[in-house]
C-alpha cells in the first residue's frame, strides 16, 4: 500500500509562531549577495524545540534561493575527509578495475565520464561511484527486483568500504535531523513526514571532475541543471567550481567550505510544493587546474511514498522518469533491452 502525505495549503507554510518575522527574513535572504548560512546546532545540541527554531530561518532560504550551506552539523571532520581520501582512491584506479563494478539498473556502481547530457551542452565532465542503501541479497525489495533496490557493488580496493559507509551512515543521520524543521516547513508533523522516510531512496556519489571544463564549448563539470529529487546533501573541496544561481536569477559561486554542507531543494520537493520551495539551477566549472571532488547525497522519500499534491506518481517512479530522460546508461538499456 502507497504511504500518502497531505501537503498543507499556503496559509499553512507558516506557523503561527513563525508568521510575524517571515516577510522581513524573506527579504533579507533575497537581498544577500551570497547564499544563505543555516546553523543546525539547536537540534545537534538537543535544544526545546529544535526544530521549531531551525525552521524558522529555513523557511525564506527554501522559498528565496532553494539552498543553503549548513554548518554545525555534527558530522565529524574525520569521517568527512576519510569518505574524500577513499574517492581519491578510487579514482585513481585503472579504468579497467572501475569498470569491473559498472552501474547497473539499481544505480550503484561506477558511472565512466560524460554519462549525464542535459541539452545545450556537451555531456558532464565527471565520472562517479554511486553508492547505495546496505541492502542485502536477501532484502525482499531486491528479491523482487524492485527498480532502484539492489546490491552495492564494491571495488577490490582495501580500506575503501569503510569511510565510504561510515560517510554514508553519518549524511543518513543528518538527513534525518533535517526532516524535522522541513516538516514544519511543509506544514507536516515531523513524525508525518518521517513516516515517508522508513526505507528512503538514498543514493551518494562519489564525484571526480578532471581539470578541462571548457565553458566557451558548453563543455562543463556538470552543465547547468536542477536536481530531481527531494533533497541534496553535498559536501565539497576546497577547489571550488560549484554555482547556483540565485534569487536575481544570476549564478553565484558557493565558498568551498570543507566544513558546511551545501543543501538544495530538488524538483520533487519543489513540484509538491507548487513551485513555493525552488528547486535551484547550478552547475560546476572546474578551472582550479586540478582534480575536484565533491559528494552529494540525494535524500529522497520511500520508493511507494505518495503526496496528495502529486498523485498520480510515487517517489520512486518520479525519480525513475528523470534518471531516464538524462542519464546515458539508462537509455542504452533501454535501447538494448538489457
């Protein structure tokens, strides 16, 4: 049985306690020359309510720019810089031993260069590890060959496992805390919204993005696009390259903070809302002269979750219709039928 949520109407969005300061943040976070800082500490220190006070500045950066840099997260540096040292690693494998593990149809594995092509532009000029749920052969959504559920597939590579799931672990954790200042957001109960996020959807992957962008031939680290999910936890180097552009509709390079997310809204969360949650373009253009590396997370709802104000497709399916319509490998299986 499909898991449904309502999505409240606009009055809704915004709590009482909320209402009297919203027009005045939304003015302010519109009017910054750069993307907006939110601190998650009250609900990392266990503070009364939490997430009421997180939610309250979260609201105008979700409305106004669709993305933010997160800081005092909890994560430990350590466990961030080991998931970084291990994709270093991978990459530096021959292509031959990557290719071993190519993606799959349950979208874990390694995805080889210019894989992902958005129109206009030459394809992406990154390669990826693409990483999972710890699902189990015995899992029964893999037994049944649900679409997006299956194995992770690991390189032979000592020592690159565990900093690659201790990462994952921890990102899991902090999506989680963040589902409950979003919830009121939404107009939800957290525990509402929760209730979606029992067996989630959640993908990471490892970029490396070589040192070529060439802007002038539309050739990019990623050409400008929105994500197509819920939510997206990135956490980047201190090369830089990443752009999102802004309320002003212009782009606006992020600080490459090694210590903040970067979080942004993606279309899922965007189209439940009637477009009140931006789902932001941003790109990546690596002129640093070097290798860049950056992880993202996608954060999305169960597979069968439902919202009222998107019916006539879960979150799984969603995400399916858009893997399809801009990734590579997913069209040539379907060509091939394979």
């Amino acid at each position: 049985m499909y898991r449904q949520a309502g999505y409240a109407p606009q009055h809704l969005l915004r709590p009482a306690r909320m209402r009297k300061d919203v027009a005045d943040m939304a003015s302010e976070t519109t009017i910054m020359s750069g993307i907006p800082v939110l601190s998650l500490k009250p609900i990392v220190d266990s503070v009364p309510d939490a997430d009421e006070t997180v939610a309250r500045e979260l609201l105008s950066m979700l409305q106004n720019w669709g993305a933010f840099q997160l800081v005092d997260h909890g994560v430990p540096a350590a466990v961030m810089a080991g998931a970084f040292k291990a994709s270093a690693r991978f990459f530096q494998l021959p292509i031959e031993e990557r290719m071993t593990i190519r993606i799959g149809s349950a979208n874990r594995g390694y995805v080889p260069i210019r894989q992902t092509h958005y129109p206009g532009n030459k394809p992406d000029l990154k390669e990826s590890f693409n990483v999972g749920l710890g699902l189990t052969e015995d899992d029964p959504d893999v037994k049944a060959g649900k679409p997006l559920h299956g194995v992770n597939r690991w390189p032979a590579l000592p020592g690159f496992r565990e900093p690659v799931e201790a990462y994952f672990d921890a990102v899991t954790a902090l999506g989680r805390q963040l589902l409950g200042p979003l919830a009121i957001c939404l107009g939800m109960s957290p525990a509402a919204l929760r209730n979606l996020y029992g067996k989630p959807i959640a993908f990471m992957r490892l970029f490396h993005y070589p040192p070529d962008s060439d802007v002038g031939e539309k050739e990019f680290g990623a050409a400008e696009h929105k994500d197509y999910g819920f939510l997206t936890i990135l956490a980047q180097d201190a090369n830089g390259g990443l752009e999102v552009r802004g309320p002003g509709d212009t782009l606006v390079p992020v600080p490459p903070r090694t210590d903040a997310f970067v979080i942004n809204v993606g279309d899922m969360l965007s189209e439940i809302t009637g477009g009140r949650f931006r789902s932001p373009l941003h790109r990546v253009v690596n002129s640093s002269g070097v290798a860049r590396y950056s992880i993202p997370y996608f954060f999305d709802p169960d597979f069968d979750a439902r919202f009222s104000s998107m019916p006539d497709v879960c979150a799984g399916q969603y995400l399916l219709n858009k893997f399809d319509k801009f990734y590579k490998y997913r069209q040539l299986a379907a060509a091939t039928g394979s």
